[in-house]
C-alpha cells in the first residue's frame, strides 16, 4: 500500500468547479494505470474518519485491424 503521498488540486477548468489532481506514480505502476482509464470514487466512514476509496475502471481499447 501506498501511504503519505500528497498531491495538489487545480481547477479542472475555468468553467467548471470541478478539481483534479495528479496520481502518484507508485499507484499508476501498482494499478498498471494507463491513460483513458477511468477511477470510480466512493465515500465510506471507518473509524469516525471519512474514507475515500477509488477504483480502478480499465479501459480496453478495441484492436485496429
């Protein structure tokens, strides 16, 4: 498990209040992340603390033939 990585939000857009921020790269190499792939973002209370737990969605990108 990856712990203490801290990343830093910027606006998405300047339309939008949207936020986003960089994965770390220890959890890009453990998920096997690659550009396109999608994260599902779920909320939980453990221990009276707010856990966010995100998923990896991988994309599958159809062969050319």
């Amino acid at each position: 498990m990856v712990d203490g990585q801290i990343t830093t939000l910027t606006k998405a857009n300047k339309s939008s209040q949207s936020l986003r921020t960089t994965v770390p790269m220890g959890i890009i190499k453990q998920f096997g992340l690659k550009e396109g792939d999608r994260l599902k973002w779920r909320l939980d209370v453990k221990d009276n603390k707010l856990v966010i737990v995100i998923e990896p969605i991988k994309v599958v990108k159809a062969e050319s033939r």
